[in-house]
C-alpha cells in the first residue's frame, strides 16, 4: 500500500527524530538500575498491551475475565473450557507476547542496512513460531494461512476490513518482503524514512493477516525490531504499543481506513503520534537530563528559516488561555499566529514536553501530557 505522505507526517518524522535525540541524553544520564527497572516496566506493558489490542485475555477490574482473545474465537468461544484451561490459556498467550517483546536477536533482519527479503520472512517465521508456541501446531506455525478471514469489531460484530484473499497471499508475502528490504525493484517501502518503513511493515501485516492466527501480535513485534534495529528505540524505550492500546477499536479501524483510502499515511500518522507520546513518557519517567525541561529553544527546536521567520514576541512555552485540549485553531486564534506557525509552534511544545498530539487527530488537536505510566 503506497504511503502518499502529508506535511503532518513530515512534521512527525522530525519531531521525532528530537524525541529520540532528548531520549539518548536521557538515558546517557540515568544509572544502570534506573534503566533496568524502566525496561522492565515498558516491556510489560508492552506485552499487556499488545494482548488488549487483540481482545486477548486479561483481567478484569471485577476479578473476572474479559475475553475475545485470538485463540477462544478460533475455539468457538470458552464454552464447554473449564477455569483451568482458561488459565493454560492465558499462561500461553502471556508467554507468547513476552517472547515477541523478548526477540531482540532477531532485530538485524528488520533493519533498513542489513534486510533483505529471504533474511527477512525466515525471521517472521521464527517470530510467529515463538508468539505462537503451544498455541498452534508446531508444523503451521510460521506458514501462510489457508482460509478466509475477516477482522470485525467483537463488540458489535462490525466488519473493519478483510484481509488478503489467501489465494493471493503467496504473491502479497513477496512483495511486502521485496517492498520492505528494498530487494529486487518494489523496493518503495525501503526508501522511506526508517519510521515510517517500520510502520508500513507493521501496516502490511495488519492488513493482510498473513497467517492462522496472532497476526496483529506479530504486526506489532515487527515493528518493534525494525524501530530497534534501525536506532529508533534506544535501549528498547519507547515502544508505541501502550499508547496505541488506549484506543483498540481506532487502531484497527484506520486499517481499514487505509484499505479504503488506498494510502497508508493516516495509519502511518497515527503510529507516529504514539511513538512520539511513548518517547516523552520514557523521558519524563527517567527524569529529563535538561533541568530546564520546557526552555527549548526556536533555534533547536524549529528549521532555521522558520526560526528567523517568527517573531521573537510570540511565546515558546503553553500560552495561559489554552484548555488541557485544544486545536491548532485555538493557537492561531489565541497568538495571532499564521496557521503555519502554529503549526511549528506546537510542535516545539510537543518535543518539549509541554503538550501532547491526540491520537489520529491529524496534527489538529493536542493536550497537556498525562503522567507517564
């Protein structure tokens, strides 16, 4: 699928290329137990996340179980599953994800330098098999799905999209592989910036739902390894999974978005807008190395002939005035700004800490951050 672009994904690609330059000094700050302890935080809640994103089991605040996980569908639901089979269940679907968050030996094969299409699918193969171990037979594990598949909301039973023929999956499989890596010549996906070459191959899987099942949890571990292997999750901070859990149903709905735009750049957006928001929690969540977190200067903060464009009057922190959510408009009708400028003025308040996009909002709407969790 061809990610068009947009000037909010532009913007997205350079503030996070900020984020990440502000996580580096971060953690170059932190001591090894501060690290170690964040690291193992994030990566539970990336494997709890990634669960919820599936409608896989969890617990309730009650006590109880929700369920609608990927392998109770396939069963038929938890009729007839006594309490300990639900639990096995869980027990194997928690082990599975912990192993997907766990699969850094894997990450050189999703990288931009050192991928290449062969290299590539046996690594996918190998991550499905551990997301998938004790879940499926062994002997399918890794292979390409046989049947149709439909993905709906489990709510209402609302059809989001569907996925690939599975007759035409052997064909879509080679050239997402060839997109990806740059191998061969559909190599399109290769020469995009490295996050959103991470995006399109996490979008892909998503979309065509290559195999029997757990197709979304290795959407998203692919993803992962490619953001690791290319820099762009230092010590492996920074996953976007938690924020994306927040809104299930918008995450995969935009895939049919996509599906219907013919374009993957509001997915793609929307990826960057929780990568972005999981960066300035880490940072938060270590203590920013800067003791003047906010005083981000235009010069550092904005392209240089914007920076010599604005006026020096116009405020570089959170202007008094603005509600804990408010829109681009707001801004301009508050400073007087130029709807440009605003643009790249919430964007220097974003890098620093002192406001945060709204999810899928296209680079319109912002709050004050939330305490990192």
């Amino acid at each position: 699928m061809p990610c068009v672009g947009s000037v909010h994904l532009t913007l997205l690609v350079d503030e996070l290329e900020r984020g990440l330059a502000l996580l580096r000094t971060t953690i170059a700050a932190a001591d090894a137990d501060t690290l170690a302890a964040r690291r193992a935080t994030e990566d539970a809640l990336t494997a709890e996340a990634t669960l919820r994103l599936d409608g896989g089991l969890r617990a309730s605040e009650d006590g109880g179980t929700e369920r609608a996980g990927t392998w109770l569908d396939a069963l038929g639901g938890d009729d007839g599953l006594d309490e300990a089979a639900l639990a096995q269940l869980s027990v194997l679907e928690h082990a599975g994800v912990t192993a997907g968050v766990d699969a850094i030996d894997l990450s050189d094969a999703f990288g931009r330098a050192s991928a290449d299409a062969s290299g590539l699918g046996t690594a996918l193969a190998l991550l499905h098999a551990r997301l998938t171990d004790g879940l499926v037979a062994p002997e399918r594990a890794g292979l390409l799905r046989r049947g149709a598949r439909v993905v709906h909301d489990a709510s209402v039973g609302r059809v989001l999209f569907f996925p690939t023929d599975a007759a035409l999956l052997p064909d879509a499989w080679d050239g997402l592989l060839r997109s990806v890596t740059g191998s061969g010549t559909g190599g399109a996906a290769a020469r995009l910036p490295a996050a959103v070459r991470a995006g399109v191959l996490h979008l892909e899987l998503l979309r065509h739902q290559p195999f029997d099942a757990a197709n979304g949890r290795l959407a998203r571990a692919a993803g992962r390894l490619a953001l690791i292997a290319d820099g762009l999750m230092p010590g492996g901070l920074g996953a976007p999974d938690a924020v994306l859990a927040e809104d299930p149903l918008g995450y995969h709905e935009e895939v049919g978005a996509s599906l219907r735009r013919r374009d993957a750049t509001r997915w793609i957006e929307r990826l960057l807008e929780a990568q972005g928001i999981a960066l300035q929690r880490t940072v938060d969540a270590l203590g920013r190395a800067d003791p003047q977190p906010h005083a981000v200067g235009l010069a550092e903060a904005l392209p240089e002939t914007l920076a010599e464009a604005l006026p020096e009057t116009l405020p570089e922190t959170l202007p008094d005035g603005l509600d804990d959510t408010f829109t681009l408009g707001d801004v301009v009708a508050l400073t007087a700004m130029t709807p440009a400028e605003a643009r790249q003025r919430c964007s220097t308040w974003v890098v620093s800490g002192q406001a945060q996009r709204v999810i899928g909002g296209s680079g319109l709407r912002f709050s004050r951050p939330t305490s990192p969790a």
